[in-house]
C-alpha cells in the first residue's frame, strides 16, 4: 500500500473557538481508512457538552464577534483566501479524502478538492452581492427589505462527499454572515478539520467556524436540539432528515435537507448508445456508488437495452479497483464494513427477487483487504422490485426496461425520491419535454453527474428541500427584513 506523502496522521481534536481541544470525557475513535480495513488515527469524538461549547462560541462569534458585522466584501476576500488555501493544501486534502472516505486520489485531487476551493470562491463572491430590495407598497411609506444572516447554523454531513457537501453549506452560510458548528460524519472527519484550519489560518476569526466530529446519535442530535442554534442544514438519509425535521419543529429551527435518491437514468433508443453507456456507468460507479444522486435505475428501451448493457459490462470491467493512493485506481472500497455489508444484502435482494445479475454482485477480495465490491449490474429488473426503490448506495446499478416515453416517465417518476434524473435522446423535442416531465432537482440530458457553483442542487418530494448552491442556497442562509417608513 502507498503511504501518504502529504497528510498528517497525528490524532485529531475538535476545533472549538480556534482551538483545537480534547472531547470534555476524553473519549476518542479510530477512523479506518476502507481499503485497508486499518485504523488512519485516533479523532476526539464531541458529545453533548462539547456540542454545547461549539454552539456557545459560535452564538459569542454572531451576537458580538466581527463576522456579521464586517464589511461584506472583507467576508468574500477572506472566503477567497480560504479557498487559496485550499488550492495551496489540495495534495494533502486529496489525501486525507482518499484514505478517509476511499475515494480513488485521481478523483480527490482532481473533482472534490478543487470543487470544494471553487465553491467557496463562488460565495466569497456571493458576500457583497447579497441585497435587499425597495418595495412599491402604498403611496405614504418607504419600503424596503433587508437580508441578514439567519444566525448560528448547525450542518450534518454524511461521510460520501465530506469535504464537498461540508463546503456547499459553509460556502453560502459564511458568505451570508452567518457562524457555524459543522458535525462531519464519525466516519469521515479529516478533511473538513483541516479546512477548519485553515479557515482560522486565512484570517476568519475564532468561533465562526467549528468543526466536532461525532455521533450522530449524541453529538449530531445535541447540535439539533440545542437552543442556540438557529438553523439546521443536513444532508444524508431520509430517516434521519426525518427525524431531524420533527426534533426542528420543538425550537422553531429552520431547515434545510438534502436526502436520498434512486435516480433514473433514462436511455431512449434513439440516443448516442456509446454515450450513454458512459454515462450510465459513471452515472451509478461514480464514487463507488456512494453518490445521493447516484444514476441507480437505468431505465432503457427495450430494443437497445441487450447492446446498452454490453456497452456498460465493457466499461465497468475497466474500472481498476485498489488502493485509493494510487494514481490508477477508479474504484475505490465502501465507506465501511456495514456499508459494504447493506451492499451485499441488497445484491442477495436483487437476486431472490428475480433480477438477473449480468455483472459482479460481489466482494472484490484481489483488490485488497477493505471494503471492495465489484462493479455489478442487474438486468431485466422491474420498478417494483426492492432493488428499484431503495437506495442501495454502492455500486450496483438496476436496469429496468420499457417500451414507450409514457411508460419511461411513469417509471421513472415511480420512486417516493425526485433527487436527479439522465436523459439520453438525440431528439431535442423528447430531451425538452421529458426534462419538463421528470419529478428531479436536476435533469441531466446526455450528460450525468455534472455540478457547477452556480447551478442549484436539491430535491424534490423525500429527497428533501431547500437547495445548494447557486444563489439559491443563499435562501437558506438569509431571513428577510420589511422596514416600512412612514412618509404620510
Ligand atoms: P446518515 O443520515 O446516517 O448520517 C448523516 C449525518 O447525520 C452524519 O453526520 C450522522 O452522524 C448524522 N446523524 C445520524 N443520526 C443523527 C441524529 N439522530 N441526529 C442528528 N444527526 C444524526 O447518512 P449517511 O449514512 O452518513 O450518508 C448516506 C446518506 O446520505 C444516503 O442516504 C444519501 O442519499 C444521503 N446523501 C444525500 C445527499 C443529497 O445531497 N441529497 C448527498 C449525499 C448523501
């Protein structure tokens, strides 16, 4: 195995306030890294009173530190140097994903790293540019409205993307003025520790942004009940966001989720074929799977559907499963042992439910002792088999076959979800009218898995609400003032 040249493997703390500090009860867990199955360091586990002083300092950072305060455009040179930062620390970041989170370094180096620096360089831009608007109310009053940060926000990460789905919420949120305790999964704390750091390195003082690694049980659940906090952004399961939602409603918190999905990739027979099989493959591999929007239904033509699937097993069998430090690896392991346990459940699934495997469906020991699965494919599946309307989360794409637009869009509107959607069609009429019809945050036409700054992101139905990126997410950072002055 390749050791990191670059990331610093010494135990990890909280940063609270500035500072990086032991958990109150001293308690500390391994992170593995997941094509190893070995422990990468011991991190400081926050539990409920480590929670409480992150919020505390924030609560000190907005009511009286000089965050909400600056000049808006002092806020966006900062995030722009953050996100110089990150650039000047990208092989190291890459790194500390990889091991963390298992994701091939091309693939960190090359997409999470620099995104994330992008992200942020997109708000710092956003900061200055957040306005108000002047209102034509009645005739005898001045009207207008205000924008000011919504306060302290609490965000909950998963582990998939935990430095990228971190970033898409302090991005907005600092740009917006507000501070923030950031609870990355227990699984994957590193990266965004260290861009906690170098936050605090590029000049944004103490307190605004804290990072405590956690359960979700305690620490995550502390941070959600906590009365100093005045906004929750989550993203990760639907049972949890659910459970988020109600705990939200007890304190009046305003949220924002962004949960699963199941969605469907669909392939016309009248599209590109070498295409679409690409997309196809990315559209579900990508990231092991691990991917909220991860294209998990191919829905497919009927009469294309033998020569799509051969396309994809060609491509599929290319993607070089081993160690995530080394340049050459395309797929990496699961998150986890359980991950990798759900995974192999959901094939047995598949297979007992009638599904033909054509491809893989089981664990890849050659590639190394973590948590690898070989890319698989189920054909002939049917939209009401388990394998079409649960998230898998990991690499095992369901191809599902029909036989008009009508039964493509009825399919592929056929989940409780509506997180994304493909479409692959060389007619510009179909690719339109199929976009208009399709229940998804995002439609992707003959492409996939494609994210910019400034295009939003986020659900519809139980994927969840309130969006990403763009200046839309600012929505979500921002409470609206009326001021009326009376002119009578
Ligand atoms: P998860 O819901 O188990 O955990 C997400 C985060 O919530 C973690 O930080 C966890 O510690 C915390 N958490 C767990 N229980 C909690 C509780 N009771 N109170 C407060 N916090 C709690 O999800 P996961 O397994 O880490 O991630 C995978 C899931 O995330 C998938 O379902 C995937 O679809 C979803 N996801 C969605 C998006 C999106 O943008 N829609 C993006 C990535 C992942």
């Amino acid at each position: 195995m390749i050791a990191p040249a670059h990331a610093d493997l010494s135990p990890r703390r909280l940063l609270i306030d500035g500072k990086p500090v032991a958990a109150r009860d001293g308690r500390t867990s391994p992170t593995v890294n997941p094509a190893t199955a070995e422990p990468i360091c011991e991190v400081a586990q926050a539990d409920v009173a480590d929670v409480d002083l992150a919020v505390r300092a924030a609560r000190r950072a907005f009511d009286e530190g000089p965050w909400p305060r600056m000049n808006a455009g002092e806020r966006g040179r900062l995030l722009h140097r953050l996100a110089d930062l990150m650039i000047g620390h990208a092989d190291e970041l890459a790194e500390l994903e990889a091991i963390d989170a298992g994701k091939p370094i091309t693939e960190a180096r090359h997409v999470d790293v620099p995104f994330s620096a992008e992200v942020i360089e997109y708000y710092g831009g956003w900061a200055s540019k957040i306005t108000g608007e002047t209102l034509p109310a009645r005739d005898e009053s001045f009207v207008y409205s205000l924008r000011e940060p919504v306060g302290v926000v609490g965000a909950i990460v998963p582990w998939n993307f935990p430095l990228l789905l971190a970033v898409w919420k302090v991005g907005p949120a600092l740009a917006a003025g507000c501070t923030m305790v950031v609870k990355p999964s227990e699984t994957t704390p590193l990266s965004m520790l260290r861009v906690g750091e170098l936050a605090l390195a590029a000049g944004v003082p103490p307190g605004v942004l804290n990072v405590v690694p956690g359960p979700g049980s305690s620490a995550g659940d502390a941070l959600v009940r906590h009365p100093g906090v005045d906004k929750i952004a989550f993203t990760g399961s639907t049972a949890v966001g659910q459970e988020i939602m109600r705990r939200c409603a007890d304190t009046v918190k305003r949220v924002t989720l962004e949960l699963g999905g199941k969605s469907p990739n669909v392939v016309f027979a009248d599209a590109d074929l070498d295409a679409a099989a690409r997309g196809a493959v990315a559209g579900i591999f990508y990231n092991k799977g691990e991917v909220c929007a991860a294209g998990s239904r191919i829905l497919v033509e009927r009469e294309v559907a033998g020569e799509l699937i051969e396309r994809m097993k060609a491509r599929a069998a290319k993607l070089t499963q081993g160690d995530t430090l080394d340049p050459k690896t395309r797929l990496g392991p699961q998150v986890s042992q359980a991950q990798l346990n759900k995974v192999l459940g959901w094939v047995a699934r598949g297979r007992a439910e009638g599904a033909k495997l054509v491809l893989g469906g089981e664990r890849n020991a050659e590639a190394g002792p973590g948590y690898f699965v070989r890319p698989t494919i189920f054909a002939d599946a049917t939209n009401e088999m388990a394998i079409a309307q649960e998230e898998i989360f990991g690499p095992v794409a369901t191809v599902i076959p029909f036989d008009d637009l009508d039964q493509a869009l009825a399919r592929a509107n056929g989940t409780r979800y509506g997180l994304a959607a493909g479409v692959w069609t060389r007619d510009v009429k179909k690719a339109h009218r199929v976009a208009r019809a399709l229940q998804a945050g995002t439609v992707w036409v003959n492409c996939y898995n494609v994210y910019d700054p400034a295009a939003s992101f986020g659900g519809f139905r139980q994927s969840g609400f309130g969006r990403e990126l763009g200046s839309a997410a600012l929505e979500g950072y921002t409470e609206r003032k009326t001021v009326w002055i009376d002119l009578g």
